[in-house]
C-alpha cells in the first residue's frame, strides 16, 4: 500500500504533477541569484510555482541553487 503524503511537509515541497504547462510561454533565461526562491522567480515571470517548477523539471521546490539557469 502506498504511503498517503498529502497531508505531510514533503507534500508542499513537490510540484502539481497535474499542472499544464503552455509550451508557448516564454519564461526567458534567468539565472538563480543568492536569496531567491521559486516563488521569486516565478512573480518575476508572471506564472505558478508549479507551473515554473514542471517547466525546468524542479522536483524540490524548496531547494534551487545559486548560479543554475
């Protein structure tokens, strides 16, 4: 049986697998400075954590490194 992980921490840290992402949307190129987070980033380029985090294949979405394109 599978472990039901809605309800715990690691349920947030984990994009929407059901989220659609519209391969006509340019996120441009940007590279990650030192304080940024996804959240961030993705007001920056007017779309959902999730849907940046699907884009550019983000499984932690907690955790984005400093200088990654």
């Amino acid at each position: 049986m599978d472990k039901d992980t809605t309800n715990s921490p690691e349920a947030d840290k984990i994009p929407n697998p059901n989220i659609i992402v519209d391969s006509n949307h340019d996120f441009g190129t940007y590279i990650v400075q030192k304080g940024d987070t996804l959240s961030k980033i993705s007001a920056k380029v007017s779309c959902s954590v999730d849907a940046l985090a699907t884009y550019n294949q983000i499984k932690d979405i907690h955790l984005i490194y400093e200088g990654s394109v």
